[in-house]
C-alpha cells in the first residue's frame, strides 16, 4: 500500500512538473488559443498601383461625383450602404460584412503635404514616412527594428511576403525578410553550396561589405529553419482563395497562429493603376482582396487572435475626381485607408468622407496625414516610441 501511494504521488508530481515546463503554445490550447493572448501583430496590405478611393468608398448622394464620372461612377442602388452618405463597393461585400460587425474603421482623405503623383516616388514617401521634399534611404518598419530588435537573437520580427523587400522593411541597421513560401525557403537555405560557403568562413574578414554579406546568409539560414519550424505549427483547415492574395494571407495566418516571434506582416495587391478600363479591373481585384480577407479574419476568429490582429491597407495615392478619355482615372491625391480588427476602439466611418467642392486642380485635399496613422499604430499598438521612429511628433489618432 505504501508503494503504491508512492508511486501515485510520483505520479502526480511528475505531471505537475510537466504542466510547468509545458511550452507556451501548449498551455495556450488549454483556453482554446494557439498561442498567449496579447502577441499583438500589424499586417500591412498595400494597394499597389494607386487605388481609386472615390470608387471604393462611394460618396453616392453628392451630384459632382456623378457629373465628374457620367460613365464611371458606381450606381447608388448598386453600392453597399455603409450610411445616408456614403457607400462602398460592391465587390468589397467581405468588407461590408465587417463593417456591419463592428470590425472595420474607414479613414478619408488620407495624403501628405505636397502630393507627389510619381508611383516611384510616392511610394518611397509611404515606404520611409519622410516628408515629401526629402529623400530617406530607410523605411518606417525598417526603424522600428532598430529601435526595438537590436540584439534580438531571431532577426524575423517583420516579414514581407513577396520575392523582394521593399522599402518600408529596411532599417539602417535591421531589415525584415522576405519570403513566399517557409518551405522553400528552407530547403533553398540547407543547400550545401550556401552551408559549405558559411563554414569556411570563420573568422572576421577585413573587408567590411564581405563580412556583412556572410553575416546576413548566417542570420538568413537560421531565419529560414525558425520560420519552417513555426510554420509548421499551424496549417490552417480554412478554404482560401487560390488567387496570390489568397494564398499569402494563408501563410501569414499559420505564421500568426503560431509562436513565432513576428509583429509585422507585410503583402502586397494590385496593380490599381488604372488609367484604362477601371471597371473591370478594380472590381476583379477588390474580389480579390475582400475574398482573402474575409477568410483571414474567419480564421483568426475561429482561433481567438483576432483581438490581437490589426490589418491596415494603403496605396500609394488616390485617382483624380473626373474620369479620363479611356474608361479610366489617373494619378491623384488623397484616399482612404481601411483599419481591421477586433480589438478597434472606434469603427465605421471614421471622418467625414471626400470633399468635393473644394478640390485643388481637380485632386482632393488631404485631411489626415497618413503618417499620424503610423504613429498611432506604433505607439498604442506596438507600443514603440513613435516619435523616435517618425523622426517626428504626429498627432494619434483614436481608432485604437
């Protein structure tokens, strides 16, 4: 009897010493999530190409826009009703349907001062928060990993879905990384060529471009296994679309809901330049995206990280108001931003919509520097110093 009362207490200290040891991710499941609650992340969806806001989000009760746009124009009785005033596309029915659960915020009349209508060049504006009469060779994201990663043993705070990194992910000192898909990223980086190439390189070189080349192939083979690994904790049952979008919000959700240590996802859609033929274009590509989000945010909800997720979408500039000769707009300024998440503390229509009657050379005026945006998203969301990383104080906004 002794025995075996020793041997039960054996017993039940041993599983009390597992329960303590349990990974994280496991105790997690015990609540029904797969990781902690409070691994706040930002994903980031650009718009490439410069999206045409005032079809996106339509002001259906205002007679310029209709006059501006007698054959482009989106017909009220077909635009989705988001209030008395303004509507919103009709191929964005996924987002609507978040807007009517309380999970999307729209913001208005987002620009810069001094507008540049170049793609290249506002882009790098975007990419780098500068103002747009100076030329920054680093990114907002960029610096954000140098504020907050330096020393971090896993370089894979951010990570660009694409086969390139762009701008707004390279820091002076860190820089996200790029991928398409973990695996083959893994399997690229256990070549034996790269391996065989990192071990006969074991000491300092002198030169210091070649040091940083072996240090950045070092770092990126370690990524790629630690990515890989992540990865594989979570393969999402969810039907996603087959489109590109489709398939890289797939992986930036079984990347999300594992415990890898990532804060920001950035991917790319479009293009939206689109000069000619707009109808077509803009709808097949708003399906896109509402399609993939709509089962993105589906799959966060079922796997309780929604309240830690926040999607932000951009693009580069609006269009003008009036339609061009070919079925088309062309460059512009200002445009809208759609904010997704469940932990939002404001929704909906979140400024007045586009003004119309105060335009200038035919562009709307902006209202709301994206950078405040940015900084917002980084002080009360990340929890970085905005200022430090802006290079400058922005005002917050308070969607979140």
């Amino acid at each position: 009897m002794l025995i075996l009362n020793r041997r039960r207490f054996l017993q039940v200290g041993s599983l009390a010493s597992a329960a303590m040891l349990m990974p994280k991710f496991l105790k997690a499941l015990e609540t029904g999530a797969l990781v902690p609650p409070g691994n706040k992340v930002l994903v980031i969806v650009q718009l490439s190409g410069g999206n045409d806001g005032l079809n996106t989000i339509i002001p259906y009760r205002n007679d310029i826009y209709y006059r501006s746009r007698p054959a482009l124009g989106i017909k009220r009785e077909t635009a989705l009703s988001l209030n008395d005033d303004l509507g919103i596309h009709p191929s964005l029915d996924g987002l609507k349907a978040l807007y009517d659960d309380g999970s999307l915020g729209i913001l208005n009349n987002v620009g810069y001062p001094n507008p540049d209508r170049s793609h290249f060049r506002s882009m790098d504006i975007w990419h780098s928060a500068s103002k747009a009469e100076e030329i920054w060779s680093d990114g907002w994201v960029g610096r954000y990993l140098d504020a907050q990663c330096n020393g971090c043993d896993k370089p894979t705070q951010a990570l660009e879905i694409d086969d390139t990194l762009s701008l707004a992910l390279k820091g002076e000192h860190n820089k996200g990384l790029a991928l398409t898909d973990p695996g083959r990223l893994s399997n690229t980086s256990n070549d034996r060529f790269f391996k065989d190439l990192l071990q006969q390189h074991a000491h300092e070189d002198e030169h210091h471009n070649v040091e940083y080349l072996y240090k950045t192939m070092g770092e990126t083979i370690s990524s790629a296994a630690y990515i890989q690994q992540q990865f594989k904790t979570y393969q999402s049952k969810e039907n996603y679309p087959g489109t590109e979008l489709g398939r890289n919000m797939r992986t930036i959700a079984n990347l999300i809901m594992s415990d890898i240590n990532t804060k920001v996802y950035y991917v790319s859609h479009g293009s939206f330049d689109t000069h000619v033929n707009q109808q077509d274009q803009q709808a097949r590509l708003f399906k896109q995206l509402s399609d993939a989000l709509t089962v993105f945010t589906g799959d966060l909800k079922k796997n309780n990280r929604f309240q830690d997720v926040v999607v932000m979408t951009f693009s580069e500039f609006g269009r003008r108001v009036s339609q061009n000769a070919s079925g088309g707009t062309d460059h512009g300024t200002a445009n809208n931003m759609f904010l997704i998440g469940g932990a939002l503390k404001r929704q909906g229509v979140l400024n007045d919509g586009p003004d119309l009657m105060n335009l200038k050379d035919g562009d709307l005026q902006y209202k709301v520097d994206f950078k405040s945006v940015y900084a917002t998203l980084l002080d009360k969301w990340l929890g970085a110093n905005d200022k430090m990383i802006l290079k400058s104080d922005y005002a917050k906004l308070d969607f979140i």
